[in-house]
C-alpha cells in the first residue's frame, strides 16, 4: 500500500506540477492537468495514507486521518481556486483552519507516544 501511494502520489505531483506550468504560460490544457493532478492526489494517494493510519497501533492515528481529510479539502480548494471556481474560499477556510487544528494538536500534546 506504501509503494501504491508513493507512484500515484508522484504521478499526481508530476501532473498537476504541469498543469501549474501549463497554466502559467497559458496553454491548452492545463485545467485538464491541474483536475486530474488534484483527483488523484485526493482520491487515491490521501485515503490510502488515511486509511493506513488508521490500521497503526499508535494513539496518534485518528490525528493523522483527521490530517489527511483536512488535507484532502485543502487541495479541493486549491483547486477551486486556481480554476475560479464557486465555494473555493469555504473549501480553503474549512482546511486551513483543520489543517491548523491538526498542527496544533500535533505539536503541543498529542505527538507522545
């Protein structure tokens, strides 16, 4: 599963890395890119790494899914963003305070094992 999300994590990276080239130098294709890029970071790389914390045997797990859900809204509203489209700004609030939250709990108290 670790190796599962590392070349789809990668593959995602790469392509939405392009579409943010594609849509700085304003070539077809880069909304295409930028969508695809996000889905498969947010539909497959983000719930692997989710449900993999959840089957650890640490105290911590239900922080790291609580981290990768966040994160997962996070970059749906990135994505809202770059492609202007409606409720980016809710998207982008709800994460950041979450991912916020997250690293606050993280930080200052649930990071001892």
């Amino acid at each position: 599963m670790k190796k599962t999300a590392i070349i789809f994590g990668t593959i995602g990276a790469i392509i939405f890395l392009l579409g943010v080239l594609f849509k700085f130098l304003h070539w077809p294709g880069a909304g295409f890119l930028l969508i695809w890029g996000t889905i498969i970071n947010c539909i497959i790389v983000m719930p692997i790494i989710a449900i993999f914390t959840r089957s650890m045997e640490s105290p911590k797990k239900n922080l790291y899914f609580f981290g990768a859900l966040s994160t997962i809204v996070w970059m749906a509203g990135g994505l809202f963003k770059i492609l202007h489209w409606p409720a980016s700004a809710i998207l982008l609030t709800i994460g950041t305070a979450s991912l916020i939250v997250f690293v606050i709990l993280f930080a200052f108290g649930l990071n001892k094992e």
